[in-house]
C-alpha cells in the first residue's frame, strides 16, 4: 500500500483535501496556506485537486461552509433544541459549550469564524458576505432567545434582546482573541463568567 493510499483509507480525495487545509488555514490564516501547502499536507497531487475544486477560492468557500454547518450543529443548535427549554439557561449552555471547545483546544487556533472575518473582510467581499451571515445567524437565535425569555417573564422590560445578543457575540469573540493570546484558558472561563454575571442582571427572580 503506498504512502497516498494510505493518507485517504476510509475517505474521499475531497475529504483528504479539505482537512488538510482546514488545519492549516485555522492555524497559519487563509492567505499563508498555499495550494503547494494543501497538496503536501493531504497528499494530494495537482490534477486531483482541480478535479474537485476549481480554485483555492472556490477551495476556502468549501471549508467555510463546513465550519458554518459545524458550528450551527455541534455548538448552537443542541442547547437550543428543546422548545420547551428555559431561554437563558440554554445561553448559559452554549456560553459553556464555546469555552469547552477552547479547552480542548488548548487555546490553539481560536475561532475559525473569527479568524477568517478578522483576516478577509476587508479584502474579499465574498467571504465576508458569507462570515457575515453566519454571525447574523448566531445573534439572531440569542436574540430570539432573549425575546422567548421575556415573553415567559423570566427578564425584565429593561432587557433589550438585539442589545444583549449583540454584546455576548462580540464578548465571546474577545474572549476567545485574548484565549488564544495569552494561551490561558482562565482568561476564558473568567470571560464566560462575567457574560453569565451580566445576563442575571436582566433575569427576574434570580
């Protein structure tokens, strides 16, 4: 069995090519990461690459899309998947569920959604269309959270849902830059703790 035989038992060429280079652009950035460096790293020669991507954009697009569907499955739609569930305890989930991830992380490599916005939109519109979606998306089921735990009387009047969401998204991208900075996950879990020490601020009955 030879060395590239090896590298892609169980999975598709595609699959092969778009790990490797998920890797790579989560640690060195989407501009550093060289086709060349794809093709080493997933062992993969040229022609089979053009043969399913047409461009290293194209390529990017890709992997975005597998963050995007990772992210909304794995981190935000299972605390938020009980429609009976209480709103502000299943933002305290996904609040723990982001700093759990950065645990086993390591603090390496931070948010993948963060990193790309940080590094392409302001120089490739496609992809901050794209990034700006899914942060859309995220504020928008905080939001909705928020408005459901109004509506049930678990916050006050003075709770403003787009404000709140708003601010948690941003508070949790910082943490995140200053985890993977400092390569302390206190910081993290301090960052979490202050984010849940401001929502019971609006929470009734707390």
């Amino acid at each position: 069995m030879t060395i590239s035989t090896k590298t892609r038992v169980g999975r598709s060429t595609r699959e092969a090519i778009l790990e490797a280079a998920s890797r790579l652009i989560h640690v060195h950035g989407y501009n550093h990461t060289s086709l060349d460096d794809v093709l080493r790293e997933s062992d993969v020669g040229k022609g089979n690459f053009y043969y399913h991507f047409k461009s290293k954009e194209e390529l990017g697009y890709a992997i975005l899309d597998q963050i995007i569907a990772s992210f909304l499955a794995e981190t935000l739609a299972p605390c938020f998947s009980d429609p009976e569930g209480r709103p502000l305890a299943q933002i305290r989930c996904f609040l723990d569920r982001v700093l759990e991830i950065q645990r086993e992380q390591n603090c390496v490599g931070g948010c993948a959604l963060g990193n790309l916005a940080a590094e392409l939109s302001d120089v490739h519109e496609g992809f901050r269309s794209r990034l700006a979606l899914v942060f859309s998306a995220w504020r928008e089921r905080l939001t909705e959270a928020l408005h459901e735990a109004h509506r049930r009387g678990d916050v006050g009047g003075d709770c403003r849902p787009e404000a709140v969401a708003h601010f948690l998204v941003a508070g949790l991208e910082g943490a995140i830059l200053l985890t993977k900075l400092t390569k302390d996950i206190a910081v993290m879990e301090q960052c979490v703790g202050e984010m849940k020490r401001y929502l019971s601020i609006y929470e009734l009955g707390a």
